[in-house]
C-alpha cells in the first residue's frame, strides 16, 4: 500500500516548477510528495511552501522546503494533498489527519489542487468507506453533535474522554453516514450547524487526482461541469 501512495506523490509532484508557490498537504502520503519536493530544492529549484498543519511544516522544515504564511501569498500554484476517500467527479472526503480546516482554506486559494492516493481510496458513492470529519468548537460540542446527528449520521467524538485536539483548538466528530448522495447538500446544511467550524466534505476543490495501482499509476481529471 505504501509504494501505491509513493508513487502516487511522486507522479503528483511531476506538475511542480520552479519559482511556485505550493501548498503542502497533511498525511501518509504528503510526506512522500514533501520529501520529494525538498530533493528539488536542493537541486535548484526556487520554492515555497504553504504548510497545512503543524506537523507537515516540522516535515517541511526537516526535507529543507522553505516555508510562507497564508498570509504572505497571493495565490498558491500548486496543492498536493490526500484523501480519505475520492468519488468519480474528484468530489472527497478527508480529514482523518486533523487537518480539515487548513487543508480546506489552502485549498481553495490554489490554483490547482491534486490528491494522490492509492486505488483503496475510490469509491463509488461517499461515506462508504471513511466517516466523514466535522470540526466543532469545544463549547457545548455535545449540542452540536446532537444537531450533526440529526443530518443522518452517528457521530463520535475523536478521542473519546480525551478528546483529539486540531491545530485550531477545536474538536473533531467523525460521523458515520450510511452514503452521502449529494454532498453538496450535505455540505451546506452541515456549515449551517451553530458549533460546526468546518466539514470534510470537498466539493469542486480537486483539479485531478492521481491514483498508485498495482498497474501503475492512474491520472483522473476533474470532470467539465
């Protein structure tokens, strides 16, 4: 499964230029696209990197890829980042690494945006495999458990009595959907939710996906809306 999703990174970490601005995921397989990414700075390449949690820019900073704020840039060229799980129009779900809310943000300031998994991660129709990641507040996060579960789901807090801390002080509820038939529904009502910081759920965020098979490696196109 491991030289599945080096592969992939290694393929994804192909569309990188010299002089971008990159946006670095959080996970398994960002690592390898993150290691990859430092060998081309010491090669020469003119890099910047936008880290979407704490422990991908400790990544960052230890394969030598300079690093800048959010807030320092303009635009990010390219994202390389996971996924949990990828439906046939690059519609996703992640958040299992804590860092949905970052990941999010940096996301929709890209210019382009690849996931790179290994073929484990497709699925016909989401939340048949992973449960879907919602960011609460820690203020009455129990009220709004009770409001998430009422969308169609059960939801378990991280941590249980020790409850999985993100990088923003909040808590995360994985929610266990039977399938989620229209997730961009999904979406808005759960954004709607008073408590609720950010969902896992993203829609029209991914340019491609690139896909490690036992055959190879697999390059899907966002599908023309």
């Amino acid at each position: 499964m491991s030289e599945k999703k080096r592969a992939a990174a290694l393929r994804a970490v192909e569309w990188v230029r010299s002089g971008m601005t990159l946006g670095l995921g959080t996970g398994s397989t960002a690592y390898y696209a993150i290691e990859a990414i430092g060998r081309l700075v010491r090669e020469g390449y003119d890099l910047l990197g936008v880290p979407t949690s704490k422990s991908t820019e400790k990544l960052a900073e230890k394969f030598g890829v300079p690093l800048v704020s959010l807030d320092d840039v303009n635009v990010i060229d390219v994202t390389i980042d996971g996924a949990d799980e990828v439906d046939p129009k690059l519609r996703l779900i992640k958040g299992m690494g804590g860092a949905l809310l970052r990941e999010k943000i940096v996301a929709s300031m890209s210019k382009q945006e690849i996931i790179a998994v290994d073929d484990s991660k497709l699925v016909e129709i989401l939340g048949t495999k992973s449960p879907l990641p919602v960011e609460v507040v820690p203020f009455g996060h129990r009220k709004t458990k009770e409001s998430i579960e009422r969308l169609g789901c059960v939801a378990r807090l991280r941590g249980d009595s020790v409850p999985f801390i993100t990088d923003g002080g909040n808590y995360v509820y994985d929610c266990r959907f039977a399938r989620i038939e229209t997730p961009e529904d999904l979406e808005s009502r759960l954004n709607l939710i008073p408590g609720v910081v950010e969902n896992g759920l993203f829609i029209g965020l991914a340019t491609r996906a690139v896909i490690g098979t036992e055959e190879g490696v697999v390059v899907i196109e966002r599908p023309q809306a």
